[in-house]
C-alpha cells in the first residue's frame, strides 16, 4: 500500500510503498478515504511531541472494514469507521467507567505509537474503531466525518466539564484554531455568549461566522481588562483556553467572574499563577480536560447526524500534497481544519 511515512522528527514525508495490514485476533483493517491533518500530529511531524520514528501519523480517519480477525465481534467487513485517538485497554476501571483518556494501560495514540491514517490501509484494535451511525454520509463527506472524534468532540466535551449553561458568556482563547473555532461553534450551540480570543486578527471573520458574539485580538493591549469590558466588569462565566500559555491562563484566570472556571486543554500547558484569594472568594473553579470519552464521540456524531452542528474543513488536498498542507497547518494558515484524501471505497488500488 501507499503511505506518507516519516522517517524521524523534523523531516519531510516520504510517499513509500509498505506492506498491506493484516488482521490478527482481536483486530481490524480499514481502508482509509480521508484523514484529518491538524496541529495534533504536526507537533509529531515538528518534533515538538515524541514519537517512535518511522511512523504513519494522521487519526482522524474516515474509511471502511475491510477485514476482520479472530474474536472481533460488533465490527463487520463493510462498516463505515472512524477511530478513537488513545489506544486504551478496554478493560481497567476507568476505560469500564467511560473514562477511557485515563486508562490504566494506555499504549499510546494512534498515530503516534502505532501506524496512523496516511495510508491507505489502517490496522487497530478492533475496539479502537468507533462504528459510524446510520445516516451520517461518510462517503459524501468523508474529511468533515473524520474530524469530528477531536475537531467537534473535544469542545462537546468542555460544554459538560465546565457545565456550560444557556446564557453565560464564554471566552475561548485560541478561537481560530482548528479545535478553537469549533468549541465557538460548539458553545453557541450550547445557546452560550460567545467571546473568541486570538491574535491571528484575520481569522476573527471565520469566528464571527462560527458563533462568535465579540472577538478580542491578544496582540493588541490587556486581554484580561478587554474580557471585563465587555462583561460590564462582571468577568466572564468560563474560560476555555487552547493556548494554555502562562500569559494566556493567567489573563483568563483575572478575566473570570463569580463561580467562573478555567479549563485548560493540551496547547504549551505552562506553568501559571491565580489568586487564591480570587478562587476564595468568587469560589472560581480551575479544570483541566483531556481528549474525550467514546461515548462523547458517538454523542458528537449524533448531533451531526440530526444536523445540529457541522465540522468546518476548509483544504482537503490528495495524500501526495501532504507536506504542503502541513507547511499551511505549521503556519497557521488552515481555517478551521484540513484534511488528506487518501482513496474511495469503490477505487480499485493504485
């Protein structure tokens, strides 16, 4: 099969033949359509987040069963899939209690410490795959339904963890990010105010449309002081910050009002400071959010299902162009996300 390998850290793709998966007990193959290409695996490419090298990234995958092993039951050859980021165990007391981000016997991700979705086959754990719900046409829009596990998902998952609530004002640093413009999105579904945050100024347009009800650009005076501003000197109900920067997580630590929560997920996850006897006194709330739950995805994919939300992908390019969209994802440049096609299911390979 065709894959886009990397070979270590910093380096460019290397479009390579490698052998076609097999299925073993307990596994599945998948011929894969599309994969998503954001700031995630561009950490792995970039040499900003370890990995064991030679590797296939990529774990936004939209593809179908082609094959099952011995033992895997709920998975059947044919089946439309997408794939769940952490290669959990399945089986410890926090993967049993719908927490799998905090498995025990975590492996990894996918993409990172096994083979990932620049290919045109990929092999998981048959658990790993996440099954996608009848009427969602993956194979008409095969790129948006593959982001939805990390793009949608994850500020789905923020909506409950900060428990937003209709009619409070959410700032959300980092807003025109790929994940960022979605928790916009994501919070304005929740029928939240929406405040984005950012410095990129010219992707303030693209928040607007998402939802936003204010933006404020970071680069330009105090952002701790423009939150207040804007909320009459109340200070803002959540802050959900992408960044997670010391000066960033320090702004929305001084921007929340009473009963307000921090969230932080991944970004730089600086060291910071708040007040203790702000947090006291307004009884403010500090959290951190880590990926997703299964249930949360299939919970997500519902809602796009019913057409209640939709995944913005603005530059889906063929899998040999994936160094250049990558070189657009490091700069910065992708409106909401990107992602690589890679075949269909009726193409006979290459």
């Amino acid at each position: 099969m065709k894959a886009m390998v990397l070979k270590g850290p910093n380096t460019p793709f290397e479009l390579t033949e490698v052998p076609d998966p097999a299925a073993g007990p307990g596994e599945a193959v998948a011929r894969l359509i599309t994969c998503g290409s954001g700031l995630t695996i561009q950490h792995i490419k970039a040499g900003r987040t370890s990995a064991t090298f030679p590797r296939i990234i990529g774990h936004e995958i939209t593809g179908e069963i082609v094959e099952v092993g011995a033992g895997v039951t709920g998975l059947a050859v044919g089946d439309g899939v997408t794939a769940y980021y952490y290669l959990n165990c399945g089986h410890c007391r926090w993967c049993l209690a719908n927490l799998e981000p905090l498995c025990s016997n975590t492996g990894g991700n996918v993409g990172r410490d096994c083979d990932g979705g620049y290919a045109q086959y990929i092999k998981l754990p048959a658990h790993i795959f996440i099954r996608l719900p009848e009427g969602l046409d993956y194979k008409a829009h095969p790129a948006e339904i593959g982001v939805i596990t990390d793009a949608l998902a994850t500020p789905y998952k923020v909506l409950s963890r900060a428990r937003i609530k209709a009619g409070e004002t959410v700032a959300v640093f980092g807003a025109g990010g790929g994940v960022g413009i979605h928790q916009v999105m994501m919070a304005k579904w929740a029928r939240a105010r929406v405040i984005a945050v950012d410095r990129a100024v010219h992707k303030f347009q693209a928040c607007l449309r998402a939802g936003a009800d204010a933006v404020v650009d970071a680069s330009s005076g105090d952002v701790a002081e423009a939150l207040l501003d804007l909320t009459d000197g109340r200070g803002v109900d959540v802050v959900v910050d992408y960044v997670s920067a010391t000066a960033t997580l320090e702004a929305g630590a001084k921007a929340l009002g009473r009963r307000g929560r921090l969230v932080t997920l991944g970004g730089a996850g600086q060291p910071f400071r708040a007040s203790a006897s702000e947090m006291l006194l307004k009884e403010q709330e500090l959290l951190g959010s880590r990926y997703v739950t299964r249930l949360e995805i299939l919970e997500t994919l519902d809602l796009v299902t019913r057409g209640e939300v939709w995944p913005l992908v603005t530059d889906v390019r063929p899998l040999e162009e994936a160094e250049a969209l990558h070189q657009r994802v490091e700069r910065g440049e992708v409106t909401g996300r990107a992602a690589l096609r890679i075949g269909w299911p009726d193409e006979a390979d290459a």
